[in-house]
C-alpha cells in the first residue's frame, strides 16, 4: 500500500510550538497589533522618570481605589487624560 503525503514545505519550517499556536487558532505575536504596552515602551522617558510617575500613579490610586475595583480605576485614568488635556 502507498500513502502519498502532501507537505507544505512553509509549514515545515514553522518551530514546534508555532504549528500548535497555528491549529489551536492562536495568531503569532508577528500579527498582533501592537499592544498599550509596547506604546507605553516606545514614550521617550528615562527610568527615573517611569519609576516616579509609576510611584505617584499607584499612590494616587491606592487612595483613590483601595478595593481595586475596575470600572472605578477607568473612571480615574479617564479623568486624568481628560485633565492632562486641558493643560494642553
């Protein structure tokens, strides 16, 4: 008995883990679109200055928001975007 086989060559050359991403429908990060966080990395600021703005940010929303819930901490990033935009 002879089976043919068809390969796809492109396929083939895929990494292991890559071809089950592929079938179980999982896109390669190459597709995703870049993410908050990548744009947070391409802001031009030193790590000084990440490191006290990341400071004074979760001060503020400890205070703010000690339960942590959710629709409250979009409702404080939504208001300081819209304040920060009246400086400008």
């Amino acid at each position: 008995m002879i089976i043919q086989v068809c390969v796809n060559v492109n396929t083939m050359k895929k990494p292991l883990n890559e071809r089950f991403q592929q079938l179980a429908g999982i896109k390669p990060l190459s597709e995703l679109e870049d993410s908050p966080t990548d744009k947070l990395l391409a802001i031009s600021l030193t790590d000084e200055e990440r490191d006290y703005a990341g400071d004074v940010l979760m001060k503020m929303h400890k205070k703010l928001n000690p339960t942590l819930d959710i629709e409250k901490s979009r409702e404080i990033l939504d208001f300081t975007v819209a304040t920060l935009q009246e400086f400008y």
